[in-house]
C-alpha cells in the first residue's frame, strides 16, 4: 500500500527534482549521489551494471524497452550474483523478487528470492524511496541508476543501483532487470555504537 509521502516522492521523481530528492536523505543523515534516467556505461565505475546497461540497449534493438521474455540467464554471467529480477506489482508500487543475486544476499543477509519489495527493512526511508522509484520508473517506462550512502551507523558505506525495465505480452513493463552494488564495509562505525547494522539501506 502506498502512502502520500510515497505519492509525492514519485511526483518529485517524475520531475526529476534533484535537490529535493537528495534533501530526502540528507534529512536522514545519508546522501544521495547521483539519480539519473537512461544511464550511461559513463555514469557507473562497475563493470556488471556497464554490461547490463549495453546489453539491455542490445536486446530492445529499436523498440522503447526489450521483452522480458527475451532475456537469457545464458547472456547474464557477466554480472552474475548482482543481478536482482523484480516481477512487478501493484502497477510497479510493489515487487517480488524472483531472483535475488547471491552477492547481494551475502551483503543483506538473507535471500530475498519470493519475497516483496515492500517487506525490506520494514518500511525504512530507503524502502519507501525505492519502491517509489519503481512505481516511477513502472510510469516512465525508463531505466534508472542511482548511488547513495547510508548514515554512518550503517554497516556498508554506499550502494549503486540500476534498474531495467522489461515489458510483458501485453506491453507493459512486468519486470525489473536490476543490479545492485554495495561499497565498502564498514563494521566499526555500528560496533561501536553497538547499532545493528542496516546493510540493505
């Protein structure tokens, strides 16, 4: 279900309202680097999601997003273990993973695979944030990349993201091809303030 705060921040996304998307963190002691539509292998330092940027333009060829159906687990290894698939739901307020990366799971702590979005760190400013960026992003029919750190008591320093629409038989985008990369760790600053350690933020 979502919420006004939801509803607005998809306003703002749609709006592409840099400032006040990036007031969004800053207001909860994180920082949010970069949130850019239609990336480019430029605006990522990672091999994976460069891969997965070219190969998602490859396989739409001249159509506006490719076919969910015509990804093939074969072509993906490259970026094997950060993928994230995201069956959508609720017209993109929600999603359920069906495949949650290995790589990703280590750093979050449990595999996600079966289970919602919305079931993520209890419902946290970086869950609704993301859930809004979907249903954004559901509305836009585009890809997305975005780079954000968490507050210091968090045990990883940063996340990339990147998310690619794909469309169903009727056209519509039903699922997510995404990429998730988490930075460096960092225990000390949540051992010390005896904080349990938020990786997934």
């Amino acid at each position: 279900m979502q919420t006004p705060e939801m509803e607005q921040l998809v306003v703002d996304m749609l709006g592409d309202r840099q400032m006040v998307l990036k007031d969004y963190f800053t207001a909860r002691g994180a920082r949010l680097d970069m949130l850019a539509w239609y990336p480019t292998t430029t605006d990522t330092d990672h091999a994976a999601m460069r891969f997965l940027i070219e190969y998602w333009h490859r396989l739409r060829g001249d159509a506006e997003i490719p076919k969910a159906c015509d990804v093939s687990p074969f072509e993906l290894k490259p970026a094997l273990g950060h993928i994230v698939l995201i069956d959508v739901l609720e017209d993109g307020w929600d999603g359920r993973f069906r495949l949650y990366g290995t790589k990703v799971a280590e750093t979050y702590g449990r595999d996600m695979t079966g289970r919602l979005i919305s079931e993520i760190d209890g419902g946290n400013y970086v869950s609704v944030f993301f859930r809004s960026l979907y249903r954004a992003a559901w509305l836009r029919r585009a890809p997305y990349y975005s780079h954000h750190f968490p507050p210091a008591h968090v045990a990883v320093e940063s996340w990339q993201r990147l998310a690619l629409p794909l469309a169903g038989a009727d056209g519509q985008v039903s699922r997510f091809l995404a990429c998730n990369i988490a930075g460096p760790w960092r225990p000390p600053a949540w051992k010390s303030r005896t904080i349990q350690p938020e990786t997934a933020a």
